[in-house]
C-alpha cells in the first residue's frame, strides 16, 4: 500500500482517485471547487459515470480514500497525481495555468522526493518544463508523464483494465516507482520518455477525431451517389489493418477532450513550424457536421409558425453526464439564434445543459419534449430511445422530421410511420421497403454502441 495524493475531483481525478484506493492504497482528492468538496463530503457524486459511486463510498468507508482542500493533507504522500483542467486558451492553445497553480500549491507540502505524476493532457514538454522548476528541483521532486486514455462512460473499467499504461519517465526508478502503483493491475506498461508520453495522448486523440470526421466526410459522397454509409464502414472496418471503431458518421465528436486536443495539437505544430492539413481538415468537417444537421432542421422548419424542435439526449456521448463540446448544444444555439423553441431531453445532462444554455426547456421525459413538436433530432444515442413508442411519438409530435444524429434509427419503419427520416450517407432507397436501416440495437459490428468521444 502507498500513501498517494490526486489533485483534481473531476472526471480523471475521481475516477483515478478512486480506482487507486480500490487497488488498495490510501488515497487524498485535493479538490479547490468549494460547492464540488461540499457534494463529495455530503456523499453525493458532481459527476455522473456508472460504477464510481460504489468504488467511491466503499472505500472512503474503509479509510482508503479521503476528500480535502487543504494541501496540507498531502504531506505524507509517496506519489501526487495531477488531474486538473487543461482547456483551450488562445488560439487554441492548451492552457496549463491550473497545472502551473496546483504544482506550486503542493510544493510547499510535498514531501522530499515524491513523485509528481502528471495525468492531464499537457503539451509536449510541459513534464520537462516543470521539472526544471527550481522549487522543484530544490525539493528533489521526480516528474513523471502518465497520460489518461479513460473514456467518459466506461472510465472506470477503462482504468482498471487499460489497454496500456504509459509512463513517460527520465530514470529507470521512476518508472518502477509507478509501474509499483499498477502493480496488481494485469497491464501491459509502456515505459518512454516524457515527451513521447504527452505527444502519444494527443495522437491518440487526434487520429480518434480524424476517423469520425473521415467517415463523416464519405458519408456525404454516400449520399450523393446513393451508397449506405452504414455498409461502407462496416466493409471497410472488416479490414483489420482498419478495424471497425469510430467509423459511425452523425454528428461528430464533442466532448472535454477530443475538440482541445485536436486543437492544442494543431497550435503547438504551428508553433514548431509543422504543417497540418489533416488536423484543420478533422476540425473543420466536425464542425461542419453540426452546422449540417442544424441546416436540415432549420429547412424542415420553413414556412412553420412559432416552430419547436425536441432534441433528444444533450451529453456529448451516452453514459455520461457532460455536455462540454456537445454538439446538440451548438445546435440547439443556431435554431434558438433563428427563433426556434428548443425542448430538451437527457437521462443525466439537463443539469449541466440548463447550466450553459439557460434558454433552452428541459423536459424530463422525451414524450413531454416531443409534445406539439415540427421535428425531432436525435442527438445522443442513450439506450432508453430505443425503445420509444414510434406510433406515440408520431401521435404526439406536430410534424413529422425525424433528424437521426447518431445513424442508429431505424429509418425504414419511421418512414413507414409516416416521419420524413432524415440521417448522415444512409440511401433513400432503403427507407421505401427496399432494405432496413440498422435499429438502435443494430448489428453493425463493432461500430454501435462504442460512443462517439
Ligand atoms: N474527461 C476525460 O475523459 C479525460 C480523459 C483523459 C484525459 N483527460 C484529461 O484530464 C484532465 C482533467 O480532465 P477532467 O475531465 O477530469 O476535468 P474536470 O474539469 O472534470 O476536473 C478537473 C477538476 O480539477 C479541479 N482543480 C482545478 N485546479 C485545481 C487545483 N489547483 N488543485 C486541485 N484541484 C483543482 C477542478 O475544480 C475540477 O474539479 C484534462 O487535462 C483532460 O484533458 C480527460
């Protein structure tokens, strides 16, 4: 057992806070958010993500995990891990200011020696950068690049049964220090130096983005030649120097992280000198894919008084409850912008939607939101839409445009219903008896389900 600090309670801090102390270590959570300690002291969670509730009170209630804001609480840690914001700033830019300020916050406490883990994404250099730090050099503080590749929605699995654990390290008993942290983890342990670990998460990330965002691409010329997206990705995700994750095309990526990564990647090459066609490309067709789907929305709309759209889910993703860089936001602001009312359904994001958009009407169930409503855009795949009384929802809606965000409907019996269907590459033909779409449940393998970052 080591004792270990995490500075951060959002989604990478909790979660690695809490999967460390299930791995058996004693474990403190900085968190500098007032309201977000307030919650996590009165036993309620800030973020929604399934299976974290039982890790967390079941070891705080063994004395393995602790919540605090007085840095003081990490004086005996053996490691600190760093899991603090890292937004875009100008020009896209990764801000590290939060970094910067929870480094110096824990220098005065830390104990000789520990060992600083940084888990946010941070650009290329920041690990070495601060390691440099002369109050860091002076505390003998070993710096350590351990990037996160947890997804929202599985986090906590994903952690627990990673894919790979990368350690970014300049000696060899650094690494061993945290390869011992993971020890009981079955883990393969990529062991590099600093800047290849924080280059690896932003390629990871950036070459996620540009999958969706290639697919998304083709799934325009499917349309125009009357081909089925669905059966061209499925082809070539058969393909196993391809494989079939993240070639579903819809909306695109949102999310905390994929839409600053792409960007904080394609600044920090412009400031190296490094030419990145492909990284502009992935951004701007995402965010060509929203302004898509609102146009759509927007022309079904035409010549209709006082019009009112429902949009189903509001998470970036399904699973979780955070709706930064959610693209049913960015539409729901266009058609708000062109005076459309905007109703609101998520099983766990209204909250947070409400937050950042006050104009928009939550409603808690899909059938309110559908009530009275010209078209529907199905923005986030939650399981609970599968199984939406089709029939109802034709009775209870004033129009008749189903907008299929995420391609997971089945268009042909919405057609048959008499909903004008409207998706991203799925052919017309399909919708007139000819063929079905895959239903929500569809069996495009490997390809539904996964989430879309
Ligand atoms: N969310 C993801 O799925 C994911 C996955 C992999 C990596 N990452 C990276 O991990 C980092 C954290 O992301 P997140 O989504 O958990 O962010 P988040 O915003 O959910 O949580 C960050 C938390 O850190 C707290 N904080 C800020 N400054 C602090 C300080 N000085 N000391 C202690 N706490 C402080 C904030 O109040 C907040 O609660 C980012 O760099 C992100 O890119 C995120």
């Amino acid at each position: 057992m080591e004792q270990l600090a995490v500075l951060g309670a959002g989604y990478v801090g909790l979660v690695t806070a809490a999967c460390l102390a299930e791995l058996g270590h004693r474990v403190t959570c900085i968190e500098v958010d007032g309201r977000r300690l307030m919650a996590l002291k009165a036993g309620q969670l800030p973020i929604y993500e399934r299976g974290l509730p039982e890790l967390i009170w079941g070891n705080a209630q063994r004395g393995r995990l602790f919540f605090s804001d007085d840095f003081g609480e990490i004086a005996d840690a053996d490691a600190i891990f760093v899991a603090v914001p890292t937004p875009s700033g100008e020009n896209g830019e990764a801000d590290i200011s939060f970094v910067r300020q929870a480094v110096y916050s824990l220098i005065p406490h830390a104990k000789r020696g520990v060992l600083l883990i940084i888990k946010s994404t941070v650009p290329v250099g920041t690990a070495d950068r601060i390691s440099q730090l002369p109050p860091v050099l002076k505390a003998g503080i070993e710096v350590v690049s351990n990037p996160e590749f947890l997804r929202q929605g599985t986090a906590v699995r994903d952690f627990l049964q990673p894919e790979r654990v990368v350690i970014g390290a300049e000696s060899a008993q650094a690494v061993e220090r945290v390869a011992r942290i993971y020890a009981s983890l079955e883990a393969s342990i990529v062991s590099v130096d600093r800047r290849s670990a924080e280059l690896a998460k932003y390629t990871a990330n950036a070459l996620l983005a540009t999958r969706i965002s290639f697919i998304n691409e083709i799934s325009h010329i499917a349309t125009a030649v009357n081909a089925d997206i669905d059966d061209v990705a499925r082809i070539v995700g058969m393909d196993r120097r391809i494989g079939p994750a993240f070639l579903r095309s819809g909306l695109g990526w949102g999310g905390s992280c994929f839409p600053k990564d792409v960007l904080a990647l394609t600044s920090a090459a412009a400031r190296y000198g490094c030419h990145t066609p492909i990284l502009r490309a992935v951004y701007e067709i995402n965010e060509l894919q929203r302004e898509h789907a609102a146009q759509l929305l927007i022309d079904a709309l035409h010549g209709i008084d006082d019009p009112i759209v429902a949009v189903l889910g509001v998470a970036f993703k399904p699973n979780t409850d955070d709706v930064r860089g959610s693209p049913a936001l960015t539409i729901a602001e266009r058609l708000l912008g062109n005076g459309v009312t905007v109703r609101i359904h998520d099983p766990f994001a209204l909250v947070n939607a409400s937050d950042v958009l006050a104009r928009i009407d939550c409603r808690p169930d899909p059938y309110s939101a559908l009530e009275g409503a010209d078209a529907l855009l199905l923005a986030t795949e939650w399981e609970e839409y599968e199984t939406l009384d089709w029939t109802l929802v034709r009775e209870t809606m004033r129009g008749k445009t189903v907008v299929d965000g995420r391609n997971v409907l089945n268009g042909g019996h919405l057609t048959e219903l008499g909903f004008r269907y409207r998706s991203f590459g799925r052919p017309e033909h399909k919708l007139n008896g000819n063929g079905t779409h895959h239903n929500i449940n569809g069996s495009i393998p490997g390809v539904a389900g996964e989430g879309v970052e």
